[in-house]
C-alpha cells in the first residue's frame, strides 16, 4: 500500500493513502462549512440591518401631527 505524509500537531506522520486522503477531506469539510457559517452571518447581519434601515419611523404618527397643527388654542 502507498504511504503519504500528513502534517498534524506540528509533526510529519506518514500513513497510509486512504487515512491521508480522509484526513484531507475531513478538513475540506470543515472548511467548508465554517465559509457556510460566515457567509450566512454575514447574510443575517446584512438583511437584518437593512429591515432595520426600511421600518417607517417609530415618532409620532401622522394623524398625531395633522392634530398637533389644528389646535392654534384659545
């Protein structure tokens, strides 16, 4: 069987071709999905930030105004 070399805990193992090859695609995958994760936070901040942004203004409303102006007072 072929060996390769792997590089874990700041040592070179040589192991077998297949435990290489697992070892490699085991870190694909947690590369991977960590990209998944911060692309998908990036994508929550950014669309909750931008709701955030489109929600009318929380002040007084306009019938609160439209009265405000009507009572000029005795």
């Amino acid at each position: 069987m072929s060996k390769e070399v792997i590089h874990e805990g700041g040592e070179d193992i040589v192991v077998r071709e297949d435990t290489a090859k697992a070892y490699r695609w085991r870190w694909f995958a947690v590369v991977l999905f960590g990209g998944i994760i911060l692309i998908f936070a990036a994508w929550i901040l950014f669309f909750s930030g931008w709701v955030l942004l489109k929600q009318p203004n929380l002040g007084p409303g306009t019938a609160q105004n439209s009265n405000l102006n009507q009572n000029t007072g005795p």
